[in-house]
C-alpha cells in the first residue's frame, strides 16, 4: 500500500505470501464498519486486510481459510464495496456476480454470501425444456411447454436449471458440497469429484411439488 503524495510504502500485506495467489483487482471499503481492503487474485480467492490492524481479516474462498463456500472458482476479475454499507460485490471468468455483507459477529470474520446470479462458466453440451407435462421435450416448440425452464449440462461440470421467467429462481443442483469432501479428502482440485460429461437426461414431473 503505497502513499503516492509523500512517496513512499505505508504497509507491506504480502499477497505474495498468501497462497501464492496474483493481484487482479483491490477495493477500498468507504463509510461504517471497519476500513478494509479487498484484494481479488488469479485463483479465484478475494483476501480482505484489516487497515487499523494492518493484518489479514480473512480468506474468502481460500482452503483452510474458514469457509467452506468458494468465493469464485475463477480469475476474480473485479471487486467494490457499496458506499456507507459493508458490502462487497465481486464478479469473476466463471461467470457469476456475488454480493458479500460482512458482520461484526460472524465466525472467522467470513463476510455471509447474500445473492448471486451464475451461469456456466463453459460452453453448454445439453440443454432441453423443462416440461412439466412429461414427454420428450426437446421434440416441442418452446410454446407448447407448459414449463417456463431450461436444464442445461455444460463442459464446467455443472447440472443448472434456468428459469425463463425470473432469474432469481434459477440455481445449480446440488453436487453435495463438493469443496467440503475435497477438503477432509484432502484433494486439491475439487473438480474431480464432480458431475462428468453428460450425453443425456431424462426427466418425471411426477412428484415436482413434493
């Protein structure tokens, strides 16, 4: 952190030495709550620094850093705080915008992930309608459905189904905490144990309200 008026080096927080991670983007937090600096890297983590204390407040994303919940998966490419509210938002190359609030008593000082909108952060290999009435959906017209989604099974490992009508209801299904068996397995790259290429699905609207 440098002083650019009187030229010279007001503290040293040794990103470098942190996972070994590359500076991407910085953001200053402005307002109420603790002054913090959020530093995006090239791994996908976003390390946040106490400015009164000079020292790391957290690791969001990072393995061992307290939180089970990636920040991004990918290179983080851009991070603010909104002004007078202790709000981060970030946004990243695996497609998605995330909005953090951090608490005062939240444990290991990991800001709460509030929303997000995500998409696949690969080209799609399947999509087909969702059609609510059963049948082969990817023979009809988008009229003819009564469902309003989409399912789609792209190269990034990821089974998501999308909502034509509010993106808000579109989601990711659950692999089953992929990041947390990694870690008490002790496995590196999480992506091994995710869904592999899908060649075809199948779906029952049988018990779609159970």
């Amino acid at each position: 952190l440098h002083n650019l008026k009187f030229d010279e080096t007001v503290t040293d927080f040794g990103v470098r030495r942190t996972r070994g991670n590359a500076v991407t983007c910085v953001a200053f937090s402005a307002g109420t709550g603790l002054p913090l600096l959020a530093v995006g890297t090239t791994s996908g983590a976003i390390l946040v620094f106490d400015l009164d204390r000079r020292q790391l407040h957290c690791v969001m994303g990072a393995s061992g850093g307290g939180s089970d919940v990636l920040a991004h998966s990918q290179r983080v490419r851009s991070v603010q705080f909104l002004h007078n509210k202790p709000i981060l938002m970030s946004c990243a190359d695996d497609n998605s915008v995330k909005q953090w609030a951090f608490e005062d008593s939240a444990k290991d000082n990991q800001p709460k992930l509030l929303r997000y909108r995500q998409g696949h952060s690969l080209p799609p290999t399947l999509v087909r309608h969702y059609d609510s009435k059963g049948g082969d959906s990817y023979q009809q017209s988008s009229d003819s459905v009564s469902g309003s989604k989409l399912l789609s099974c792209s190269v990034d490992r990821t089974f998501r189904v999308f909502s034509a009508h509010k993106d808000d209801q579109s989601f990711e299904m659950s692999q089953r905490s992929v990041a947390r068996r990694a870690k008490r397995s002790k496995i590196s790259d999480s992506s091994v144990l995710q869904l592999g290429a899908v060649r075809d699905l199948a779906f029952c609207a049988l018990r779609e309200n159970d």
